[in-house]
C-alpha cells in the first residue's frame, strides 16, 4: 500500500519507492518531514524524488546521502520502484504518448490523464 497513493488519472506524474528492510525504518528525507514506512510499504512522491530532495538541501548534503546510504548502503533498504512517465510528442501523429515498460520491452502508450492529440483537443474560444 502506498502513501499519498495518487489516482489513476495522475499515477505517471508520481515516484514511489519502497521499504525493502526488514523492519519498520524511518527515512528522514521523504517530504515533508520524514516517513516511517513498515516492511514493505510504499510512498508516493509527487514528480521526480530526486529533484524533490536536491531542491531542498539539507547541512552537509544529509538528506541525498542518507538517501543513496538506504538505496546503495551495505544494507539496502529502499528501492526506487518508478520514477515520472517520460512523455514524448510525436509530431508525425500528433499525439503525446508516455514511455512504459512491458515484459522487458519499452512501449509508447497513452498518457495516465489521457490521450493527447493538439490538433483534436484544443478547445479555446
């Protein structure tokens, strides 16, 4: 289960990482002051949880190294399982797609807030 689970519509615009240690930790870098995530728990971080973390710096860089310690330390307990969609435009078709992976293959596919083509859905007045 994820916190600050987003809905299906918004889901691509979301990093989630979790707690893959045995038990229950705290990680003081999640927003907006630290997570305690139980053993196998999930947290969803609006964008990308890198820019996130390096645009609100911490003395001494504390927050990215505590960060890398938990994803790449001698004892892992954190694993970042998704960043943001890549969106693309494809001028050729006129539409938006967002890259995915599927069985090991990349895959363009519709966005997670819907399809996008500019010459269908523009609607000014």
């Amino acid at each position: 289960m994820a916190i600050n689970t987003p809905n299906a519509a918004t889901e691509c615009l979301y990093s989630v990482l979790r707690n893959i240690g045995p038990s229950e930790k705290f990680f003081g870098f999640f927003p907006p002051h630290g997570k305690r995530l139980a053993c196998g728990e999930e947290i969803a971080v609006w964008g990308d949880f890198q820019h996130w973390l390096n645009t609100r710096p911490t003395p001494d860089e504390r927050g990215r190294r505590s960060f890398e310690e938990a994803l790449a330390g001698v004892n892992p307990v954190l694993v970042y399982v998704k960043s943001p969609a890549v969106h693309l435009f494809d001028e050729t078709t006129d539409e938006t797609k967002i890259l995915t992976l599927n069985n090991g293959s990349f895959v363009a596919a519709d966005p997670c807030w819907g399809t996008y083509s500019s010459s269908s859905s523009l609607v000014c007045n």
